[in-house]
C-alpha cells in the first residue's frame, strides 16, 4: 500500500493527486506533526516539509528511510533497492 503526505490543505493535495492521476491517498498533516515524526521538519513552526520516504514493513517499523526523497528517478532507485533483497 502507499500513502503521501503533505503539509499542504486538503484542496490542494486533491488538485495535486487528481493533477497527477495518484491512484493512492494522499493525506494533509497541515500542523507538520508527521513531518516532526518522520524528520522532514524540524519543528511545526518550519512552515515546509522536506521530501522523504519511509517503507513500513510488515511489522509496523521502518524497513528502510531515504532523506531526500526526490522526484523523476526516485521512485525508480526505490524499486531497484527493493528488488535487491
């Protein structure tokens, strides 16, 4: 399963998803907790959230964590790191 989450309102990530054809949920975490919890912000007043990844394995932990996260290869880079195990 993937999910996104961005700091941005819930208008705006619907443009964005339906802009992009996602066909995953793309959440809001307009306070920046998430971003707190996974390292993308600093603190909630950072205004902006750096672009990172985190794969959740079947235990709920973190299997694997790339900081930055980028875009056009990412996805890419991801799945070649997972198809190496």
């Amino acid at each position: 399963m993937v999910i996104g989450c961005s700091n941005d309102d819930q208008a705006k990530n619907a443009a964005f998803a339906l802009n992009n054809s996602f066909e995953f949920p793309l959440l809001c975490d307009t306070d920046l907790s998430v971003a707190v919890a996974y390292g993308a912000a600093d603190d909630a007043t950072a205004g902006k959230a750096a672009r990172v990844a985190a794969l959740i394995d079947e235990e709920q932990k973190i299997a694997y964590y790339w900081a930055p996260a980028g875009k056009g290869e990412f996805p890419a880079a991801v799945l070649a790191t997972l198809s190496a195990e």
